[in-house]
C-alpha cells in the first residue's frame, strides 16, 4: 500500500519533487505554480489513489492533505513552511477522511507560526483529546495495563470495544465541521455515559476505544447505538 501510495504521488507531482517523510507521510514540493495548479495535482493524486489496485485487488483507500503556498527566502522560511504544511495536515486528519487543508506563508503567517506549533505539540503529546476531554490514544496505549494489571480485578474479564462513526465526511460536508465536532462531543458523552467504569479513549478522528469490565456490554453498546441514531 505505501509503495502505491508513493507512486500516486509521483505521478502527480513528479518523482524528482516527491520524499518520504517518514512513516505513512510524504512530502511533495513543486516549484513555480500558482495554487490552483497545486490543487490540481493534489485532486489527480487522490483520484489515483482512490481505487488502487494491489496483486490483483481493488482498494478504495482514504487520504489526507495539507499544504501551504508561497516563497522561501531561506533555510529557515523553508522549514517553517515545512513545519506549516505537517500542521495543516494535521488539522485535514481532524476534518475528516480525504480532506485538504492549507495555508499561505506570508508575513502573518511567519508571526503565528510558533503559536500554531506549539498547539501542534500540545495535541500530539498531551495525553487528553482537546475536543471531547476523553484521554487520548497515547494515554489509553501508555496506561491499560494499570487497569488490566489492577489488583482489585483479578479474575475479571475485559472487553475491547471499538465505535466508528460512520459517514463522518459526509456529515461534515453537509452540516459543518463545527457540527461535525458537536456530534463527536456528543458520541464521546454518550460513550462515557454508557460504560462508567470503562477506560474510554478518542482514538483518532471519528473512532472511539474502550476497556470495560463486568456484566451488560451488549445492552451498553445497543444504548450508544440508539442514542447517536436519534
């Protein structure tokens, strides 16, 4: 999947402007058009990519992007716009699946950078979701087995539960990403609501995961379900 990802990326943008980043994250840096032109390089990379084929099999995979458009004046300005376009990316993965996000780097631009990064730091590496207030991916990876390991519940089994909201770009689309984020806080209110003894965590996006314990996980999950469908 990373290696055609990779080549949907040099077919759009040229293999010569195109780096791994790291990870799942690529870089692709093209010199000289306006950003119309950009967007339209980044719209032939997600239709590309949009039903891939790996040995023979169809995927229908979702993406995200951020961006930003101007001119370097140095090293400097360079890894600034760098840093800039890895937080407009950041904020297309909250919107929602295969949004675009970006930015231009002026002299406004230049004065905020610091304040955008470090909000940037503050989401990533605290260990609660700024959103919903729900503990974070990295608390629940970082912190389960204080409850698995708890002495006062040896001998209870535990249930991993993992809730999606479905449709999530398309409700965003249609109503806004600020009543995009209401329905998260709701989703994450209704969660906690429904299994009060359970380690509840945002997992990322629109995806909720629990670890819960004892008896009426079945009757929990239904109460969630028809909640969020009213």
């Amino acid at each position: 999947m990373i290696r055609a990802f990779a080549q949907s990326v040099r077919d759009a943008f040229g293999s010569e402007n195109v780096y791994r980043f790291g990870g799942d994250e690529f870089v692709a840096i093209m010199p000289g058009p306006d950003e119309a032109a950009f967007l339209q390089a980044i719209n032939a990379w997600r239709t590309s990519f949009a039903n891939v084929e790996i040995d023979g099999n169809r995927y229908n995979p979702t993406t995200s992007a951020g961006y930003v458009s101007g001119t370097p004046e140095n090293e400097n300005d360079l890894k600034d716009m760098l840093r800039l376009a890895d937080i407009k990316l950041y904020d297309a993965k909250l919107a929602g699946r295969n949004a675009v996000l970006g930015a231009e780097f002026d002299e406004n631009r230049r004065a905020s950078l610091d304040d955008d990064i470090a909000r940037l730091h503050d989401r990533r590496n605290g260990e609660t979701d700024s959103l919903t207030g729900l503990p974070s991916r990295m608390y629940l990876t970082t912190h389960a087995h204080t409850l698995l390991d708890s002495p006062a519940l040896t001998g209870e089994t535990f249930s991993f539960v993992y809730f999606n909201v479905e449709n999530m770009k398309m409700y965003n689309e249609r109503f806004g990403i600020t009543a995009g984020d209401e329905l998260l806080v709701f989703v994450a209110t209704t969660i906690s609501e429904a299994f009060p003894r359970a380690l509840v965590s945002r997992f990322g996006d629109d995806r909720f995961v629990l670890i819960t314990y004892g008896e009426g996980l079945i009757e929990s999950i239904e109460h969630v379900h028809a909640a969020v469908r009213l």
